[in-house]
C-alpha cells in the first residue's frame, strides 16, 4: 500500500514538472514578444535617426553648393543676377528722390525766408504772424537736413545693390560680407550634421543590444521548448538583416557574403569616401554582426 502511495506520490511530481516546464517556456515566449517589441521600437528610432543623418548631410552638400556658386558667380544672365539688377535701379531711384526732396525742401526754406522778411517790412504784421514765419523757417531747415540724411542712406544701398550685382555676376569675394553669410549658414550644416550623426550612432548601438536581447530571448524559448519534451511548439525567428538602399552601392562578394566592393565616384575626395564607405558598412553590420574588415575601394 505504502508502495502505490509512494508510485502514485512519484506520478504527481512527474506532472507538476512538466506543468513547471511549460510555464517557463510561456514565461519565456513572454519575454521575447517583449523583446521583440523593444527591438521594433529600437530599429524605427534607428531607421529615424538615419534618416535624419542624410537630410543633413544633403543640407551640409546644398550649403557647400551655395557657397561655391556664390564664389564662383552666377553670370551675367542668371536670376540672381537679375534679381540684384532690379534691386539696383529701385536703389538708384530712390537716391534720385532723395535728390530731388533736398531740393524741394530748399526751395522751402528759401520761400520761408521770403516770407520772414516780408513780414518783417510790413507794419500791420502782428508779433505771432512773424513768430510762426520763423517757425515755419526753422522746420524748412530741419526738412532739408532730414532730405539729406535719406538721400545718405539712399546712396549706401545703392553701394550695396552694386555690390550685390557685381558678386552676382563675377563672384563674391572670400571674407566678404556674403562670403561670411554663406559660411555661416555652411557651418551651422555641418554641425547638425555631427549632431544627427551622433543620434544615429546612439540609435544603432541601442538597436544592436535591442537585437542582442532579442537573440537571448529566442534562445531561452528554444531551450524550454525543447525542456518540456513536446513537439509543435512556436518558437519564434530573428529578424533577417534588411538590404540597405544607400549610395554608394554595396556589392557583395565572395563565398561568405562579408566582403563587399565600395563604388565611389571618380573625383570624390578621401573625407566623402570614407563616410559613404563607413554608412553602407553601419546598415550591413549594425545588426547582423559580420565580418566587413575586408573590403575594396574601387
């Protein structure tokens, strides 16, 4: 009797076992949907960020282009060059009619001083009738000075839509004031270029322990599926290394697929190079975690 209780005692522990065999692997195909979401989560941010990393630099590459363009000069028939013509004939009316309201403004003071002295001669004028006549002289004056001072400023921006055509046409000269303009705007490219390239590195190392998690994860459910001795169940995948649409291209080469051909183009310098060649590895590498120390430049 004691013998069957002891049989039957044996079965029950043979069954809470198993039971406990597939709670954890229930528990672990809980954590790896988990894992898998924090993967997915991890790669959008990443794919983000890379996205964000070529906007900047195609802004750093227009910017550059801009200032080569505005050093180099646009020609004679371009539309900057006529932008800046009629900026130039508006600035040069506009000192024209500065000249003339100096002149309309001194012909008031000549007429304000006529009057003055008229009523000066004239024995029925009253004291206030000749206040307000060297009153309206003295703003005659004042109007002559402020004609003066717009027709100033009327002949410093014609200087400057001058130089505007003349940079427009033949070029602007290095250290000049839109030779800075366009280096600024150049400098402050590049630096959110730097700054988009360290959101993507982050970004990748942050999708890479994701994918790391990710494995460990799957390879827990793997081992107590195959702990509790049944068959059929899921185990899920590892997400395969997506191709990478980037330029330059990478062409695969080789048995093992991990030696790739980086094709530049003819005259690009050794700084663009390197970082086409390095942004084609980071998208093959970032995840997939192969060998890319041998490649070619061609």
């Amino acid at each position: 009797m004691e013998g069957l209780q002891s049989s039957a005692g044996g079965a029950s522990k043979t069954i809470e076992t198993a039971k406990q065999k597939f709670e954890k692997y229930t528990d672990a195909l809980k954590s790896s949907t988990s894992a898998q979401k924090a993967f997915n989560s991890a790669q959008k941010a990443s794919d983000k960020t890379a996205q964000s990393l070529r906007d900047a630099t195609n802004d750093v590459r227009a910017k550059q282009k801009a200032l080569n363009d505005a050093v180099n000069g646009y020609g004679a028939d371009s539309d900057q060059a006529k932008a800046a013509q009629r900026e130039l004939s508006k600035a040069q009316r506009n000192v024209a009619e500065a000249g003339f309201r100096i002149e309309e403004s001194v012909f008031a003071v000549r007429d304000a001083e006529k009057k003055l002295a008229d009523l000066r001669k004239d024995p029925e004028a009253n004291a206030q009738d000749i206040r307000q006549a060297e009153i309206d002289l003295e703003q005659a004056k004042l109007a002559v000075a402020d004609a003066t001072d717009s027709q100033f400023d009327a002949t410093e921006k014609l200087k400057e839509a001058q130089l505007l055509l003349n940079e427009a046409v033949d070029g602007a000269a290095v250290g000049s004031e839109t030779y800075k303009k366009f280096l600024v705007e150049l400098n402050d490219a590049k630096k959110k270029e730097i700054e988009a390239s360290e959101r993507n590195t982050e970004a990748i190392e942050r999708e890479e322990e994701a994918y790391n998690n990710l494995r460990e994860a799957i390879e827990k459910v793997a081992e107590a599926a195959k702990n509790t001795g049944r068959t059929g169940l899921s185990i899920p995948t590892l997400p395969t290394v997506p191709t990478p649409v980037a330029t330059p291209t990478a062409t695969p080469t080789g048995s093992n697929g991990n030696q790739y051909i980086i094709n530049t183009g003819i005259g690009t310098n050794g700084v663009e190079a390197g970082r086409q060649i390095v942004e084609v590895l980071q998208q093959y590498s970032r995840i997939a975690g192969g060998n890319f120390l041998e490649f070619a430049v061609a």
